[in-house]
C-alpha cells in the first residue's frame, strides 16, 4: 500500500471514529411565512388578507 492509500484509510478511520462521538441534532424550519411572503410578491390581492396554509 503505498502512503497516499495509507494516509487516506487513516483520515477515513478518524473521520469515522469522529461522526460516531458527535451529538446528532434535528433542525426543523418551518418556511410557511415564507412561502406566503413570495406568493403575496406575485399576486398582491393577498396582501392583508388572512392566508390558511395546509399541508
């Protein structure tokens, strides 16, 4: 194995050993206001008036 090949199986093992010890997150974005937003640019009859949004 010549030491590009050795030095890669290396940092892949300590990336490895490193994704295993992070704490996982869960991120949610709720984007409704902004899709609301971008319909009101395109049709200005929804401004000011109530929007529902279903999903």
């Amino acid at each position: 194995m010549n030491t590009t090949t050795t030095e890669n199986k290396s940092r892949a093992e300590r990336l490895d050993s490193e994704l295993k010890n992070m704490e996982r997150s869960i991120v949610h974005c709720d984007l409704d206001t902004f899709f609301v937003s971008v319909e009101r640019l395109q049709n200005s009859k929804l401004i000011g008036v109530p929007v529902l949004i279903g999903e």
